[in-house]
C-alpha cells in the first residue's frame, strides 16, 4: 500500500474586510421586531388557552 502524501499549496494574499457597521436603524428595527415578536406569542398562548377552555367545557366548533 502506498502512502498519499499532502501538499499544501499557500493561499492568495486577501485584504482584510472591515466589517460593516450596525446603525440605529437596524437596531431599533431589531428591537421593534422583538417586541413585536413577544407580542404575538403571547397573543397566540392565550387565544390557544380560551379555546382549550372552551373545547373542554363541551364548545363545538362553528364555521363562522
């Protein structure tokens, strides 16, 4: 069996990137979203929390 052998060849020079910066903006626009985000989970945990009540307690379901 014969050995394979590994020949690393140098990488092309890059110039670092200078990462973007973060505006306002953005981050009061990932603020808002959060918020917003929580807003609708708690929405939805209490719609699915009154419609179990009412499930439970004998509810049927309407197409209205």
């Amino acid at each position: 069996m014969t050995s394979a052998r590994v020949v690393q060849l140098p990488s092309p020079q890059q110039e670092p990137q200078t990462p973007e910066g973060v505006s306002q903006a953005e981050i009061t626009r990932l603020l808002t979203n959060r918020n917003r985000l929580r807003q609708h989970k708690e929405q939805i945990e209490k719609d699915e929390r009154s419609i179990k009540e009412r499930l439970e307690a004998g509810a049927a379901g309407s197409n209205a």
